[in-house]
C-alpha cells in the first residue's frame, strides 16, 4: 500500500478497532491522565493513540526512505547511470508523496 492509500486510511474515523491490553506502570498512567486534558484530547487513551500513530509514521517513512536507498545501491551495484537512479528515485517520490 503507497504512502497517499495508508493516510487516507489512517483519517477514515470509522475504521475498524481492536481492543488490546498492555501492561504500563501505574505512573506512566497517571502522568498520561493528567497530560491528556492540557493537549485536547479527552482521554488518556486517544492520546496513547496518538502517540503510538505519531511514531509509527516516522518509522514507516524511515523505512520506506531505508528501502528507496537501499534498491539505489543495488542499482548502483550493477552499474546502473546514477542520473537515471535520480530520476526513477524523484518519481517514486512524487508518485507517493
């Protein structure tokens, strides 16, 4: 799934949800129930979401941007011209900006 189909998921409201449980410290919980109110949110569990949603993206974009790089070294590897590695990387970009 490109980068433009996973947001758009992502911002339909009425996606399905799971419930899970996790074990956190009693602290953290505390810490989170009070933080919630003075960032907007009306819990601390959507602010949990947030979090979580926060630092999923960067670290699919990390590895999204990792994959990129690492198909252009191959490329590289087997002689492909660095322009047309350039070109082909700006496209993928545009195509899943």
């Amino acid at each position: 799934m490109n980068t433009t189909n996973r947001i758009k998921k992502r911002l339909d409201r009425n996606r399905p949800m799971v419930t899970i449980s996790i074990r956190m410290p009693e602290d953290v919980i505390e810490d989170l129930k009070m933080v919630a109110p003075c960032l907007g949110f009306s819990g601390y569990q959507p602010l949990i979401r947030t979090y979580i949603g926060q630092c999923l993206r960067k670290d699919l974009a990390r590895l999204e941007h990792d994959q990129i790089g690492a198909f252009a070294e191959i490329l590289r590897g087997r002689g492909v011209d660095e322009k047309v590695i350039a070109d082909a990387m700006a496209e993928v970009l545009r195509k899943t900006a």
